[in-house]
C-alpha cells in the first residue's frame, strides 16, 4: 500500500483521526448516543471549512484559525435560505471549543488554539406557540390513505401526545408499545433514563392504524433493524432529520407562518395550550 506523502488526504486522515478520538471519549464518558451524533454533525461542519480554507492539520491550527471560523459561521446562510441562528452558532463553537481542549489536554496538540474563545450565552429564542386549532390542522395534514401519511401521522401523534423528542420517537421499537397495558415505553430519554407512559386513546388509535395498515407495506426484504417502530420507504429506521423534513412539508402545507414550528414546538404544545387554558 502506497503511503499517502502530502495533500489534503493525509490532512483529512488526521483531522478525521482526532475528532473520531475525541467521540470514543465521549461514549466512554457515558454520553448519550444523540448527543454524541450531534457533536459529530457540529464537527463535520469544521472539517468541511478545514477542507476547503485550511488548516490543513490539526497540529497547524492556530487562534486565527479559529476566529476565522467564527467570523465564516457569522456570514454564511443556511441551505434553506436563512442565516444560521446565533444558538445554532454558539452550538457549532463549542463543539469545536471541546474537541480543540481535548486534544490538548490528550497531548494531540502543543497548544490549545480555542483558549481565547468566548462564548456568550445566546438569547433564548421565542418559540411558536400552537393553538389547538393549529395543532388539529397539523395532525390533518398526512393522507390516511398511504403507507407514508398513516406513519406520518403517527409519528406527529407521538411528539405531541406523549410529549417526545425527534429522537426518542425515532428510536422507539415495536415491543415498546403496549396495547394491551396501553403504555408506550421510552428507552434512554433524557438523562439516560427509561420511562413508561399512558397511551391515550387517540394516540393507541392512530399507531394501530399505522401497525397494520402502514408499516407493513414498508417492512419489506430483509430490515436492517427489524424491531424499529418507524421505518423509511426504504425499510430503515426513520432518523430524527428525516422526522424534522416530513413535519416541515406538512407545516408548509398547512400554510404556517414564519417562524415555523418544529418538532419541539409540537412536543410542548399539549403542555402550553392546558397552562392556557
């Protein structure tokens, strides 16, 4: 095998060495397997600027490096058009800030190059808030007449019945739903901790409709994970992403406003509309 001598594939070799180092820390200290893959999408991002502006090594990253950086995060817009929100970019720095501090602490780098970086503590955002006749034409929205809209609606159901994350939703199993005790169970949510929730009658009714009448259709040839509860058209597990994209359509269709609501705005719309009412 030929030894790669110089360019950007011994670069990227060693760039892609130190941030897959820097995960197996974090799963050995225990991190949530959703944190750990946003931290590897924040970091994606770094190494797709250090592919294109430089460095080229870790070892040759400097302060200036990472001031650039930031001042690139500023300017830049996200693909749907809008710039990227300040949470958004405090997030991406501070996954850089960690795995910068890592490697020098680990004695990967001489000197830890985001030692001068300040972060502030980004202004919450305003969420939307949905009134019940928003939430009831969002739920509307998916056809009852395929495979897709029946696990569409199901899944909108499960963020906002039971109050789930994208990713707790996604990464539900079959036998995580009970029927017959009429309770849903939650596999390491926040915190890493499992829990057991009621199944409403709205809710147990839309996933028996998707269980016989949409799933089916989709779980076909040999499945990758047989057990997950929501699957693609492809017969793959759905991924939180893929959830945000189905819900955006369906928000957009229903002829939202901006700011547009998001899978966590669902989450805590039951809560929010009880409170006002």
């Amino acid at each position: 095998m030929t030894r790669p001598v110089r360019g950007q594939a011994l670069s990227a070799a060693l760039w892609l060495d130190l941030v897959q180092g820097f995960l197996e820390h974090l799963r050995g200290l225990g991190r949530s397997p959703g944190t750990v893959v946003k931290m590897a999408g924040h970091l994606e991002r770094w190494l797709r600027y250090c592919r294109a502006w430089g460095p080229e090594r870790p070892a040759q990253t400097t302060p200036s490096h990472v001031a650039q950086y930031r001042v690139y995060l500023e300017r830049i817009s996200s693909r749907y058009g809008s710039r990227l929100s300040e949470v958004y970019q405090v997030a991406l720095l501070h996954s850089l800030r960690s795995l910068l501090r890592w490697g020098f602490r680990t004695n990967r780098l001489l000197f830890d190059p985001a030692r001068d970086l300040r972060l502030k503590k980004p202004r919450p955002q305003a969420r939307p808030f949905l009134t019940v006749p928003e939430v009831e034409l969002l739920l509307t929205q998916p056809s009852p007449r395929t495979s897709e809209g029946l696990r569409d609606r199901a899944m909108l159901e499960v963020l906002y019945s039971a109050g789930l994350r994208a990713r707790e939703c996604c990464s539900l199993d079959l036998d995580d739903v009970d029927r017959g005790n009429e309770t849903l169970r939650v596999r390491r949510g926040k915190g890493g901790k499992d829990r057991l929730l009621p199944l409403g009658r709205t809710l147990a009714g839309v996933l028996q409709s998707y269980l016989e009448r949409g799933r089916p259709r989709q779980a076909r040839g040999d499945l990758a994970e047989p057990q997950a509860l929501f699957l693609t058209n492809r017969g793959t597990r759905m991924a939180p992403v893929q959830l945000a994209n189905r819900m955006r359509k369906y928000v957009r269709q229903a002829g939202f406003r901006p700011p547009l609501p998001t899978p966590h705005t669902l989450r805590h719309a039951w809560y929010q509309i009880v409170i006002s009412s």
